[in-house]
C-alpha cells in the first residue's frame, strides 16, 4: 500500500479524496514535527515513533574497501504495539 492507496482508504470513510488527502498530510505532517522535536508519538493500537541516536562508527566503501567514518545521527524508529503484532501474526497463520 502507498499512500495513494491510503488516501482512497480514507476517502470511503471521509466525504472526498481532498479531504481524505489533507487528513493523511496532516497526521503525517504532524508526526513528522514531533519527530523533528524529538518527541515520541504513540497511536493507542497501533505502535510508538520515536527518535533514537545512531552512534558514529567505521563503515567500509564497498567498492574500494577502504574504511570510511559514519557520524552519529538520529533515526526515527517504530515499535509496533501488541495489538498490531497479534494482527499481523493472525494473517500469516492462514
């Protein structure tokens, strides 16, 4: 699913595919600020976004095999809640 998909998903529930484009912008957009903010954002049934601290560490050029430094940097992370792993787990047992 992308979020083509996703906005049609929403506009069966909502009145129009503009509303249902503007609401998904907006969640995403709002995730997005709090990330930005390092805040975490938990959606009750489904699972928690947070920002998390990649540590700098040597790395390896592929093509040439020489080491290179990565610097630390943050990255978002998502941790799926129970309700959402029981769901997927449910599908693969069919």
């Amino acid at each position: 699913m992308n979020k083509t998909d996703l906005v049609n998903e929403v506009a069966k529930v909502v009145s129009t595919r503009k509303e249902a484009l503007a609401a998904v912008d907006c969640f995403l957009d709002a995730i997005t600020t709090a990330l930005r903010n390092k805040d975490r954002v938990t959606v009750i049934g489904f699972g928690t976004f947070k920002v998390s601290n990649r540590n700098a560490r040597t790395g390896r050029n592929p093509k040439t095999g020489e080491a290179v430094t990565i610097e630390a940097r943050n990255v978002p992370k998502f941790t799926a809640c129970q309700a959402l792993k029981d769901a997927v787990e449910e599908t693969t047992e069919e």
